[in-house]
C-alpha cells in the first residue's frame, strides 16, 4: 500500500514537470503577435521635378535657339517652334503648342483684323534694333497687369493685356533692352481653354539667355 501511494506521488511531479517544461519551451519568443510594432520606415517620395539620376534638375521640355544667335529660350516639349523670315527686325522666333488655334475674322470691317484665340498657346520672341522700344507700352486696351520684371539679369517691362483686335483670349508681354537693340517676348492665347498660359510664359522668362545654345546647355 505505501508503495502504491509513493509511485503515484512520484508519477504527479512528473506530470507536473513534463507540463511546465511544454509550456515554457513552446512558448514562441517571437511576441509580435502579442504588442503592435512600429511601422518600417519608407522612403520619402521625390518631388515631380527631381530624379534619382538628377537628371531633371535640367529644364524641362525643349530648347529653342534663333538662327542669328541673339537668344535661347525653353517651351514645352510638345511645342513647334520655327524661324520667322521676312519680317522687319533682326531675329524672330514663332513657338507653338499643338492644339494652338486662332481665328481671324477676315470678313471684318476696317481698322483691324478680329483675332479670336479658341485654343492653345502661340509664343513670339522678336529682337529688333534700338532700345525705345523697350520703354513703350504695347498698343493695347485692357491692361489686367503692368509691372517690372527680370529676364535673363535685366530688368524687364511685364505687361498682361488685349489689343483692340482681341475678341477672344489675351496677351502677355515682356520687353527689355540689351546692347543696344529691344526684345519683345509675347504668348498669346485664351485663359478659358489654356489657363496654363501665363505659368509657361513665366517658365520662358526664367530660361531665357542671351548666348547661343552651346554656352546655354553648359551651364546646367
């Protein structure tokens, strides 16, 4: 009888053993299921305009040079550009977005030539000799802006305006002085249906140079 009541002691602290041993080795150590962890940290999200590489810290879109070297200027990739011959001046530049579209009222009664800008954008960079000009106002009516400005480190005339001949849309135009002759800068086109007009126009001032397009790629 005392065996039988000592082996069955013996027994229960085995089994009391046994189940203690499986209960803290089966324990995982890994408690993540048990307390929330702190997210991983991600990597924060280049701005639009930059890149790994580092490329696109250089102007967007492309370079626009006139034939006789007086200028260089940026416009939107997708813009058509071309010299103006012909015209009195020195050099002149016509740019142009794909959808660009104006209307001109030819059936029209004297004194002008109804100009209606239905769609897109026209820009025109014109340099022609002395620098009078570069004080005048434009002929316009209308004025929505008149202030100073800088384009390429010189001080500027920055006009926002319709001329007489405006029926539809409204101009912008830059003019300053520079050895001795005036450059004109002018985007035409109507807010309703481009209002990134006057953006890009001021993305034209800042990329404007006077050097030719070799100097102006080199310094970016």
């Amino acid at each position: 009888m005392t065996q039988k009541i000592i082996f069955l002691i013996f027994g229960a602290v085995i089994g009391v053993t046994t189940y203690a041993a499986v209960s803290y080795w089966g324990r995982s150590d890994d408690r993540s299921d048990a307390r929330p962890t702190a997210a991983s940290p991600t990597a924060p999200e280049l701005p639009a305009e930059t890149s790994k590489t580092g490329d696109a810290q250089k102007p967007a879109g492309q370079l626009v040079a006139d034939d006789e070297g007086f200028f260089t200027f940026m416009v939107p990739a997708d813009w058509i550009a071309k010299p103006v011959k012909g015209r009195d001046g020195l050099s002149e530049v016509v740019a142009r977005s794909p959808d660009f579209k104006l209307r001109l009222d030819t059936a029209a009664e004297a004194p002008f030539v109804p100009h209606y800008y239905e769609t897109g954008a026209e820009l025109s960079v014109q340099v022609v000799p002395g620098e009078a000009a570069a004080a005048a106002e434009p002929i316009g009516t209308e004025f929505a802006v008149k202030k100073e400005t800088t384009i390429a480190g010189l001080p500027a005339k920055y006009y926002m305006f319709k001329e007489p001949s405006t029926m539809a849309g409204q101009l912008i135009e830059a003019r300053f002085a520079s050895d001795g002759n005036t450059y004109r800068v002018r985007l035409g086109y109507n807010p309703a249906t481009y209002p990134a007009g006057e953006s890009v126009f001021g993305q034209v001032l800042k990329s404007f140079r006077l050097k030719n397009a070799a100097e102006y790629e080199a310094a970016f």
